[in-house]
C-alpha cells in the first residue's frame, strides 16, 4: 500500500496542475489581442497546439512506457510547461509565441499517461479505479480555483498576470510531485506489465495490442462520444448569447461551473461503482446523459434552463474522467504498454473532438441550433448502441 504523504502528494499535484494548464484556456487569445496580434495570427498559435496535442497522443503514451521514473517525465513536462508560461508574458512575439505554444503542447501530451501511470504503479490495477476517481476530484477543484484566480487577476491587474501566476504555480505543482516516494511506485506496474517466469511476446506485442478488439470499440466509442460532445457547449453558448445577450457571460460561466462541481463530487463514487457494478454499466449511464443533453438542448428556450441541462453533462465528465484510464488499464493488463494503449484512445478522442465543432457548425449555420443539437444527439445514440451491442466487459477481479 502506497503511503499517505505519497497519496497526498499526487492529490496536490493533480490540484496544481490544474491550476497551470487553466492559465492556457482562452485566456492566451485574450492575452495576445490585447498585444495587438490579429486574429490570424492568433488563430494560427491555437491551432499548432491543436495539431501537435492529436498527433502526440501515441508517441507521448510510448514514451512515458520507455521511461524507468514517470515521476522525472512529469517533473520535466510541468517545467516545460512553466518556461512556456514564463514565454508569453515577457515575449509574446510571433517566433517565441510559437515555440512556447509547441512546448506546450508536446509537454502536455506526456503528462496524461504520466499521471495515470504514476496512479497505476502506487496502487495497482484493482485499486485503480478508486484513485483515478481522486485524481478526477482533485483536476476539478484545481481547475475551478484557478479559474476563478485568474480571472481576478486578468480583470484587477492585467492579462499578463495570468501567465506570470500560471509560471508561479507550477513550483508548488514540482514541490507536490517531489512529495510522491518514488520507491512506492511500481515501474512494471505503472506499464501495465505482470511478472512471468517465462516472458511472452505475444502478450506484450504492441501489434497485439493494437489488434485487441476492446480496445478499438472503446476507441470508436470515445470517438463519438467526442464528436457528440465537443461541439455542444460552445454551440449552446452562442444560442444563449442571441437569446440573452445581457446575462450570456454568466450563463455560460454557470455551465462551465455547474459540471465542474458534479465532478468534484462525484468522481470518487464513480470509481468505486466501477469496481461494484463494472464499467459497462456506467459507459451506458454516460452516453444516455450525453442523448438526453443534446435533446433538451435542442428543445429547451429558457437560457436559465439550460443551465441546469448541464447536470448531464456533469454525469458525462464524472464518469469518462473515470473510465477512459480505468478501461484502458484493463485492456492493457499485461502488455506492458498500458501508456501507448492512452495514446490511442487520445487519438481517437482528438479527432472526434476535432472534427465536431467543424461539423456542427456547418449544420448549425445552414439548418438551424436545433437541428445540430439534435443530430450530435443521434451520434451520442450511435455510441449508446456501440456499448450496449459490442463493448465487452473489461473489469478485473482479484
């Protein structure tokens, strides 16, 4: 059993890291408008971290499996990622801007499966989904706070200050990991790897793993569930906005907000209930929340209703906050490739998620919010069906 201060220590280093990566959201775009860069250019920024964050994915995970310490591949990325922050504020010049926005993004495709896998080598796979539950707990808080820090300081100070603050926090989010016993982590276990006495390539074949069909349906799940739910949030807020211009900021801040404190509540259950019930049931209970979203999006007209439509979203992201490492350490048991088995999930993720605004949008402007609403709906419905039909049950037992 890991101990406390190791336990507590990956709590605040989730929590702190949240805060840092909160300090890239929307705030760089407002950060460089006010620097006088044009929206090209801005839109160009955003989209190299896009780019580099989808094809990254995979090589990411297969480095955090060669690696002998997670603990040093997070402690290097969380550094990156303040010298990215340290960047914008005191450079935001195109060439610098760029390359910090490429440090950035390389350093955060790493630090997912670092996470999980520091999580997966301190309790092993049957106490996984507990601990993941935490970790999800912990990400919301840190998010949440940092929003609300930032914020104030973007409004009473300047939008430089966001940058500077995000540089300051990632020293408590090193101090946080340094508290993490790095004996207490299990290096094969983290990998997904089991001891044999005679060693099988065929287990940890990365073709193998590649070919394992629990794993390509949960992919193509996460797929749609993405291309179902990217796209509404930001498709709902611009309704909001035509409908109540005056109250539109804090509406929409309220849907950010209103999941965000599902999840903190809730995730710790849903790792348990994962051990109880298995993970189909929950992947099912998701999905239904997503079809039900989407259909009370597209008929609801009240704006102050919709924030409570986003209940349901908050069961979405408290469940696959959960599920998406706890699945993919299930069907990666053995392979020892549990962090590339991420990067393929993550993929599939980034291009659902890509594709899903570009695809709404389009439905949206040419038929109406409604009709787009209704038919991410009927994509969410398309993954239901996937679970229920051809998703086997992937939970361990002792």
């Amino acid at each position: 059993m890991p101990s406390r201060e190791s336990q507590r220590g990956l709590d605040w280093f989730i929590f702190f890291l949240a805060d840092v990566q909160t300090g890239f959201g929307p705030f760089i775009a407002v950060y460089l408008t006010t620097q006088k860069w044009t929206q090209v250019e801005i839109g160009f920024v955003l989209s190299i971290g896009g780019i580099i964050g989808l094809l990254g994915q995979v090589p990411g995970g297969a480095i955090v499996d060669a690696a002998r310490s997670e603990r040093v591949v997070a402690g290097w990325a969380v550094a990156a990622i303040g010298a990215a922050a340290l960047a914008y504020a005191l450079w935001p010049i195109f060439p610098v801007v760029t390359l910090a926005a490429t440090l950035h993004a390389l350093a955060s495709c790493v630090l997912g499966p670092a996470i999980a896998a520091i999580s997966l080598g301190l309790v092993g796979p049957l106490a996984i989904g507990e601990r993941l539950g935490r970790n999800a707990r912990f990400a919301s808080l840190g998010s949440g706070s940092a929003a609300a820090l930032m914020g104030a300081c973007g409004y009473f100070l300047s939008s430089r200050s966001v940058f500077l603050v995000t540089f300051i926090l990632a020293i408590p989010t090193l101090l946080s990991l340094a508290r993490i016993r790095e004996r207490e982590i299990d290096i094969a276990q983290a990998h997904g790897e089991v001891k044999r006495e005679v060693p099988d390539k065929r287990a940890t074949s990365i073709v193998g793993l590649v070919r394992q069909r629990s794993l390509l349906i949960f992919a193509g799940a996460m797929m749609l569930f993405q291309l179902a739910n990217a796209a509404m949030l930001p498709l709902m807020a611009g309704v909001v906005t035509t409908r109540s211009s005056q109250w539109a900021p804090v509406l929409i801040a309220a849907c950010i907000i209103v999941p965000q404190a599902i999840v903190a509540l809730c995730s710790p259950s849903v790792g348990r209930k994962a051990q109880a019930w298995g993970r189909r049931p929950l992947l099912l209970l998701a999905f239904a929340s997503l079809v039900i979203r989407g259909l009370l999006f597209a008929t609801v007209r009240d704006p102050y209703l919709l924030v409570m439509v986003q209940i349901f979203d908050g069961i979405t992201a408290a469940i696959f906050s959960v599920m998406v490492p706890l699945i993919v350490a299930d069907v990666a048991f053995g392979s020892g490739h549990f962090n590339l088995a991420q990067g393929i999930v993550g993929t599939a993720v980034g291009i659902g998620a890509s594709l899903s605004t570009v695809l709404a949008g389009y439905v949206s402007d040419k038929l109406g919010s409604s009709t787009a609403f209704m038919g991410l709906a009927g994509v969410a419905a398309l993954g239901l069906f996937m679970i229920w039909l051809v998703m086997p049950e992937t939970r361990r037992r002792a």
